[in-house]
C-alpha cells in the first residue's frame, strides 16, 4: 500500500510542477508583451519629444521675424518720409 500512496504523491506532485511551469510560461509571454508596450510608448515619447522641438524652434523663429518687423516699423517712425 505504501507503494501506491508513494506512487500517488509523486504523480501529483508531477502535475503540480507541469501547472507552475505553465504558469510561468504564460507570466513570460504577458511580461514579454508589456515590454513591448513599454518600447511602443517610450517610442510615442520620444516623438512626441522631437516634434515639441520642432515647433520650439519655428516659434523661435517667427518671434524673432517679428521683433524684426517691430524693429523695422519703429525705426521707419523716425526715417525722413519721402
């Protein structure tokens, strides 16, 4: 009898590990798959980045074309009219 018994335990114990093992397998693939949302996002990021210094950068230059503009039409102010 103890032979069965010995025999029970270990196919249960068996069937326990294959669970865990698939258990683990699975938590691989769903960390596998946040990874990669993670890149996608950092990805989104990194654009969204980019394109705020685009825009930075034609703000810097139109805020500039003005103060030309201003500096011009103040100084026209002064210029003898024809």
């Amino acid at each position: 009898m103890s032979q069965e018994f010995l025999t029970e335990l270990l196919r249960r114990l068996h069937h326990r590990v294959e669970k865990s093992e698939h258990a683990a397998r699975e938590f691989r693939n769903e960390l596998a798959s946040v990874r990669l949302i993670l890149h996608a996002n950092q990805s989104d990021i990194n654009n969204l980045y980019a394109v705020h210094g685009q825009m930075d950068e034609r703000m810097d230059r139109i805020e500039h074309r003005l103060e030309l503009r201003e500096f011009q039409e103040a100084q026209a102010r002064f210029e003898p009219q024809p």
